[in-house]
C-alpha cells in the first residue's frame, strides 16, 4: 500500500483527508487528524492540506502564534516584513510616523506638520508651545531666536518684529524694555 500523502491524514479503511486549516503535515503516513502538526509560529497555514508551513509565512502587520489566525500588530506597532511570530515581533512606529489601532501598520503614517510623532506612537500629538514641528517630525524642535512657537507651530515659526524680540525657546514674543531695541 501506498503511504498516506503530505498534507494528509488517513484513517484505517478511508482515503486521504486533508490537514485542517492552521495546521500541516510534511511527513508520509498520518493515521489520524493529530498526526497534522500545528502550524509553526511565523507562519499562516490557511489553507487546508499543507504539506510546508514556510511556504505562507505570516503577513506583514500581523503576527501569528502558534497554530493561530493572523493577529493585527497593536497600535504604536508596525511590521513591515513577513514572518512574525509572536507580539515582541511587532516594532515600535518609526519617529516621525504613527501607527493607529485597528490598522494593518505596514511603515506607519507620516506625521503632518504642526503635529509631533515620537517613537512608538498611534496618535500624532500637536507641537509643543516652545518647538516647531515640519512634517515627519518625532520629537519638536526648538523654536529659533527670532521667532516664537505657539502650541502646533509648523515649518515656518513666525517671525518677531520691532519692537519685540524672541530669544531661543519662545512661545510669544516679548516687549523690548525702555531705552533696548531689538
């Protein structure tokens, strides 16, 4: 008699029965649906029949544990190649960038200008007063001599004027004592 084949189970009396989704067999003769291995962690065995888990390894922004759906990369998280395996596969978002719930987070979303993206982040935060933030910005930076940073200042902080003067780290301007100009 011929072996049970790959991917298959075959139980006394019966003809070949596929591996069930989320599982495989690469190995000749399986008797019964435990002879089907779980699929390995890193990989998705989504369809039935699977002779090789590593031929669908899981898909980017996903992880997948052990004989398991794939699982979405929490927010703050991305992925951005095949083959998680667990959670602690799942990297923080790129600075500059964020990464919201229930999205497949690939390589994140640019920061908009205005708005301040560390390290890790799922919501895009606005400038702080005192910084100013161009677009794909992760930490503010801070606002130049010469010009003041109100909370969400962009690419262009305004400017100070006569007779006012701003020094380094300014968030309004300020009014020249008497007798000082700026």
């Amino acid at each position: 008699p011929n072996p049970c084949p790959m991917g298959n189970y075959c139980p006394t009396g019966q003809g070949p029965i596929e591996c069930p989704l989320l599982s495989y067999r690469d190995e000749f003769g399986g008797s019964n649906r435990t002879d089907c291995f779980p699929c390995t962690p890193g990989y998705w065995c989504n369809v039935t029949g699977m002779a090789d888990a590593t031929v669908s390894p899981c898909p980017v922004g996903h992880y997948c544990p052990l004989a398991s759906e794939p699982v979405v990369c929490p927010a703050g998280t991305m992925r951005p190649v095949v083959g998680a395996a667990g959670l602690a596969n799942c990297w923080d978002c790129t600075a500059g960038h964020f990464c919201p719930n229930d999205t497949i987070n690939i390589n994140g979303i640019p920061c908009d200008e205005g708005f301040e993206c560390p390290a890790g982040t799922s919501i895009p935060e606005v400038c702080r007063a005192r910084r100013y933030c161009p677009p794909l910005t992760g930490e503010g930076l801070i606002c130049p001599g010469g010009s003041y940073c109100e909370g969400g200042t962009g690419n262009n902080p305004p400017l100070c004027y006569y007779p006012t003067y701003c020094p380094p780290d300014s968030n309004a301007t300020s009014i020249c004592d008497l007798g000082y100009m700026s």
